[in-house]
C-alpha cells in the first residue's frame, strides 16, 4: 500500500485515562474541573477532540459516576473554546482473576457490569462521540482481563448509535478491526466509521511500524483512524500517524512526559503535536471541521 499522507489533521487529547498515574505525576487531573480545565487548555493548545475519562477526587482512582462525568461534559461545554467531546465507554469490563492456580473468586479491582450500565453516562451526557473496545485482551498486569465480549458489544454498539453518538472503534489488534468491520456489516456501526488504532499496549499489537502498517492496512478506506503509542513513542507517533493517512492522539493518558526528566502537561503535549504536524507540511484542522468530517452533530447535555 503506497503511503498517502494525510494533510488535514485533528489532533485527540486524552486528558486523564484509567491507568494508575495519578500519583506519578501532579499534573495528571483527578477532580471534575480539574479535568474540565485540562481539557479546555489542551483545545487552546490546537486539540479538536478531547477524550476524557473521571476519577475519584479523593484518590485519583478511575470511577464511573455519573455526576462526575455530567459535571465535566458540563464544564467543558460551558466553556469559551469549541472542542469535540469524546467519553470513554470502556469501564465496566475488568476481570482481575485470584491467581493462576485458582483463579476463583476473582479479587479486588475486577469491575463487571452489564452492557447499559456501561453506557449509562453516554446517555446522560451525549458526547458527540464515545469509545468502543472492539476486543477482549491481556493487559499489562499479570492476572487482568479487559473483557468485551461479541455479544456485549454488539449490544453497546447498538446503544451508542441509537443515541446518535459515533462510536471511536479502540483496536489494540488486528482482530479488534476484524470484529469492528463485521459490525459495520451487521449494520451495528454506521459504514463510515471511525477507529483509533492504540501501538504499544501490552498485550496487544507492539508499536514497530511493521505491525502499525499492518492495522493500516486492515482500516476500510472509507474509514477515518487515527493512532496512537505510549510513552516515549507518542511524539514519533504522531508523524507516523500523519504519514500513513491518519490522525493524532497525544495526552496524559498515554505518556507523562514533555522531555528526559520534564513532567509534561496536556496542553504542551498538544502544542508539540501541532508543531510536528506543521513542520510535515500538514494543517491542524478545528472541531467544527471535525464535525463535517465525521457527520457529528454538538449537541448539549440532556435536561434534568
């Protein structure tokens, strides 16, 4: 496949992610308008898309509470810069197992709730889009499972594009894109979709570009992606993005520094994106051209 670089990009800020780096770094948001405020400066910096996940205020720890998510969907829309909304609807879906010899009872951190409840805040909110893990996989730690089962999917999937919110497609492999693209077929998805392809996480597709090229090459034509890779490879990441046809995805969630020994915040990690962006010859595009590209439609909180 020749490469075909994409001259019009919009950059994703993943402001605040479900991992535990909420102690390494002061700059990693946990309160809802600590994460409304990140997500605001990171649309100041050149982000047309925030993707945003809520913590425990207290502990930093991820959470799914409604009245977190209401009140940041809510802030940042109050606020005086456009940008896309983009919540995670990835909660929900966490088995930790007791242990290779017995894995029963499973133990503290697993969190398994039905398919409506884990989109319980989409529809209280109705971000303009959310996203849908499009596969089970080992990830990172020993005994935890992200769980997302065909039929649980199915379900979720039919949910979100009922309310009319687009579902992001969050490939970590291959076999996440196979999964994405039956649903399209099934008429679950709508034909043209949109994915991000995520490099580097453990245990799914590694980050070398042998293996990028090859999630590449298996998003429709029709299709919109972008990518992403963690750590010191999310810069790298994002000209390679753009030179294979995509889009950008920087953030917090994904990598908490700026340089060696430097503490990064979302909006320097956006602004460096821009620059990298530019510097190829390519044009940061805004939220409303967001919106025409993928047939999104800004529409406000639902009233209480």
């Amino acid at each position: 496949m020749p490469l075909e670089m994409n001259r019009e990009v919009f950059i994703t800020c993943a402001v605040t992610g479900s991992g535990g780096t909420q102690d390494r770094s002061p700059h990693v948001p946990r309160s809802p308008q600590q994460i409304a405020d990140s997500a605001i400066a990171a649309a100041k910096a050149g982000a047309a898309v925030v993707h945003c996940h809520v913590r425990d205020t207290e502990t930093g720890v991820p959470s799914r509470r409604l009245d977190l998510y209401r009140e940041v969907t809510d802030r940042i829309r109050d606020a005086d810069v456009d940008v896309v909304l983009n919540l995670t609807a990835g909660m929900g879906g966490d088995i930790v197992f007791g242990g290779v010899e017995s894995p029963f009872p499973v133990v503290e951190g697993t969190d398994m709730v039905g398919a409506t409840e884990r989109v319980a805040h989409i529809a209280e909110c109705l971000p303009e889009i959310c996203t849908l893990d499009c596969g089970t996989m080992n990830f990172a730690e020993a005994d935890y499972v992200m769980t997302n089962t065909p039929g649980a999917l199915r379900a979720m999937g039919q949910m979100m594009t009922d309310l009319g919110v687009k579902p992001e497609i969050e490939a970590f492999d291959t076999g996440h894109l196979w999964f994405a693209k039956q649903l399209v077929k099934e008429g679950i998805l709508e034909p043209n979709a949109l994915v991000q392809l995520c490099m580097g996480v453990p245990w799914g597709a590694p980050d070398d570009l042998n293996t990028f090229m090859a999630m590449v090459n298996n998003v429709p034509d029709d299709w919109t992606f972008s990518a992403f890779s963690l750590g010191r490879n999310e810069m790298p990441y994002v000209a390679a993005s753009v030179l294979a046809g995509g889009n950008v995805r920087v953030g917090l969630e994904d990598n908490l520094w700026l340089d060696k020994g430097v503490l990064a915040e979302n909006w320097q990690l956006v602004e460096r994106a821009v620059t990298i962006i530019e510097n190829m010859g390519a044009r940061v595009i805004g939220p409303q051209e967001v919106r025409e590209k993928l047939g999104l439609v800004k529409r406000a909180p639902v009233a209480k």
